[in-house]
C-alpha cells in the first residue's frame, strides 16, 4: 500500500505546499504551516461508472424554491425570506458572541413546523438542556444529539430531519483522515460531506463555525466558497447588541442584517434598529452628528462622535472605532488642503456609537460635519441628519437610496438634512433639506454657528 502523501496546510487560508516554509507565500501568515497527511475521499476506489450528463437551456424555468419561515423576522430577512432545501448555511463568529443560542432559538421554532435536529460537538447533552431552559424552549420538540463523528451524524439524518444545526465544524472530524479536529483538511472534509448530503437529499443544514483573531484553529473564510449562504454574527461584549449580517447568498441579497437584543432569556429581534442607537443622544453637544445609513435594505440612523484634542506627542493619534481608519485620514487631508483646518497637530479620535461597523462611503459627510464641528466647538443641529460622500478635491457627490434614508430619518423626528447637491430635481417637502456640493459650505456652516463649550468629556 502506498504511503499517503505529507502536505504543509496553512491554517489561516487553506493552500497546501510540499514543504515546510515560516511564511505563507498566498496569505503571507507567518508560522502557519502544519504538517498533514492526507487522503481525500476521492482517492477512494469507487465501482460507479461514468454517465453522460444531460444539458438543458436556458430558458427552462424552475418553480420557485419554497422556503421555510423560522418565525424570527430578523432571520429570515438575512437570509433572503427563509431557509431553502437542500441549501447550507454557514454562521460564523467569535467565540462567545451567541452563535449557539441563536441557534438554538432557531431549532425551536423550526421544530414546531418541521423535523429539525440539533448536533452539538461542543457541550454535552445536559448543558444544551439548561440552555433550552433559560431560553423557555425546552419543551420544543428538537432531537438533541452529541457527537463529533461526520460518518454517524450522516446516518442518523437519513432518519427524516429536514434540517439540522452542527455546531460547530471545527468539532467535527471525518475517519478517513490523519489530522486532528479543527485542522484545515477536517473542516474542509466534514464541510463537503454535509454539503453533499444536503445536495442529495433537500436537507437545510445549518454550520456553526468559529473565528480566532490568531488563525490557529481553521476558521469559516475556508468554507466560504462552499456553502451556499455564509452569516457572520458580530458585536461587541460591552454592548447589549448583535448584528447578524449577510456576506453571501446565493437566494437573497447580500450585505443585509439583522439586529438582536441580548437578554436574560436570549436573544430578542429589534424591529426598529434606528431607535436602539439612537436613545442616548443629548443637545447642544459638539462633535456629535446622526448619519443615515443603508445597511443591505433597511435604513439606519446611527451616532457619530469625535473629539479633537491638542497633542503632547510628536506624532499625534488617531483612533478609529467603528470606522476605517485610512477614510478618515483622508478627509482629514480633503479638510486641511480644500478647507485651510489645520489639525495635523492634534489628536482625533472617531467612534460610531453603538459599536456598529459602517463601511459605505455615504458616512463621509456625516465624519467630516462631526469634525468640523468638534475643530470649530461648535454644536450642529440635534434634529439634522449628514449623507454623502467626499471626493479628493472636496466635491460632495450623490449616493443612492435618497428617499429611504429620509423617510427613515423623518419617522423618528428629524426635521433637517444635510444632503449632497442633486443633479436633477429632488425634492422631499417633510423635511428641510440643506443641498451640498462642496465641503467648504459645511464648514462655513460650522462657523457661522454660536459657540458652545460642552464636548465629549466635559
């Protein structure tokens, strides 16, 4: 019998090289490189035959799939109005932050319509229980089962479940390979057996995976081309929040997310997102402004602050949290070279409250009015919301979804926004609406305004 062949698995990414090396020549990782033997299950001698596969055009149409309503809305709407058969999805997150009991709220309420099993590789039995328990559930009618073996969990869904919750992957194992649970080939290998055996016979099959800022342990990016539907669960421990955003769908949009409240008794869907980050707002404050922002396709109002302080260091800081870091040096730059704001001599620091994560660029504006008003100590109108976003040379440019941003904004009480200059007529008789095509009339604004001494801080 031939010796099965020595691989080096990097364990943040996933390439395989011949020989050892201390760095990852894809994802240049150092010291990511473990030593596995592998044998894949297409090594396998196999008695099947080859068969000629059929082709169709493409102008056959499908029914559309049906989909299965878990009951949770919030859910539901990250996943693009349900859960599809025979598809996979893959929950991802940082140890700790709820993936297992969300899951576990999902599997109850499932379980009332459906089949639905729960395999935990992780916890025993009776700690899942006195889960169930604080969370009220323990009377839905889940199959709870503990075990880490791909091969048994297989057979004992051909008993009927029509979808079933694995958590987590990096817990499971498959016989057939020489490598310890966790590793990149075990996650991948167990990943494609129950990816198949979704495929084969419409079974949901819903993954639970986690992430490690030290990439030791093989984390849900390796398995993201696999699945069909990849969720990432994020918040922060000091916050009483979740977001549950989507990356990936191939039956619904992506970029959407779904809020969740922590409580005693679980996690509680947040019907109106704009209102949880939003209670806490005072008047008259300096370096404080509301964007209205898109998250997927629902608005959300959120808080930005700053404070710019003199530095005593030679270079001095900038902390960003919630925010990149590298937008804000850059209208840092368009405020000093298109306005004459000098503050490369003071430390900035730039929060969104909350402890959400904004990406899109339409937050440049509501950044640059918070800047400006905490340069100038200047407080900006506590009934006004900033979109847009800010070009090199100061130019502020449209962006899309206009009409949900204000809509959104006029339904919690705002009554001014500060919006970028349209290039055809626009109009929105609810609210004020204050058009922008250059950031010097903002800061111009800003200075216009009666001074304040309140900040952040004082």
């Amino acid at each position: 019998m031939a010796k099965s062949p020595i691989h080096y698995v990097c364990q943040v990414c996933g390439s395989c090289f011949s020989k050892w090396a201390g760095k990852c020549e894809d994802c240049q990782s150092w010291n990511s490189l473990i030593e596995e033997t592998t044998v894949d299950s297409f090594q396998k001698k196999t008695t099947e035959k080859a068969q000629k596969i059929e082709f169709s055009s493409l102008e056959d149409v499908s029914p559309p799939l049906p989909r299965l309503l878990t009951g949770i809305e919030e859910f539901d709407r990250v996943c693009g109005g349900g859960l599809v058969p025979g598809s996979v999805l893959l929950v991802g997150g940082d140890p700790g932050i709820g993936k297992s009991t969300l899951m576990l709220q999902v599997a109850a309420i499932i379980s009332q319509k459906v089949l639905c099993a729960y395999i935990s590789g992780e916890e025993a039995a009776d700690q899942v229980r006195l889960r169930a328990k604080r969370l009220q559930v323990s009377s839905s009618p889940v199959h709870l089962a503990t075990t880490t073996h791909i091969g048994d969990i297989l057979k004992s869904l051909h008993q009927g479940p029509r979808v079933a919750v694995i958590d987590s992957i990096q817990t499971m194992y498959v016989e057939a390979l020489d490598a310890a649970p966790g590793s990149v080939s075990q996650v991948r290998a167990s990943a494609h057996e129950l990816i198949r055996f979704a495929k084969k016979y419409d079974v949901t099959i819903i993954i639970v995976g986690h992430v490690t800022k030290e990439g030791l342990i093989a984390g849900p990016r390796v398995l993201e081309h696999m699945v069909d539907t990849v969720l990432y669960f994020e918040g922060e421990r000091g916050h009483h929040f979740r977001i549950l955003r989507s990356v990936k769908n191939r039956f619904g949009p992506t970029d959407e997310i779904g809020v969740f409240e922590m409580t005693d008794k679980g996690l509680q869907e947040v019907s109106n997102p704009s209102a949880l980050f939003l209670p806490h707002r005072t008047e008259d404050v300096t370096g404080s402004c509301v964007f209205a922002g898109i998250e997927g396709t629902r608005p959300l109002l959120v808080e930005i602050q700053s404070l710019i302080t003199t530095s005593s260091l030679a270079t001095p800081r900038r902390a960003v949290v919630g925010w990149d870091s590298g937008r804000l040096s850059m209208i840092l730059a368009v405020l000093e070279a298109r306005c004459g704001l000098v503050c490369g001599n003071r430390d900035v620091f730039l929060n969104v409250a909350g402890g959400l994560r904004i990406s899109e660029p339409a937050a440049d504006l509501a950044v640059a009015a918070s800047l400006l008003s905490s340069l100038a100590n200047t407080s900006l109108p506590n009934d006004a919301i900033f979109f847009g976003e800010v070009g090199l040379s100061g130019e502020i440019r449209p962006i899309s979804q206009q009409e949900a941003r204000l809509k959104e904004a006029f339904k919690l009480g705002f009554k001014t926004a500060f919006i970028p200059k349209p290039t055809k007529p626009f109009n929105f008789p609810e609210m004020a609406l204050i058009p922008l095509a250059h950031i010097a009339e903002l800061a111009n604004y800003c200075e216009a305004k009666p001074k304040s001494r309140r900040a952040y801080g004082a």
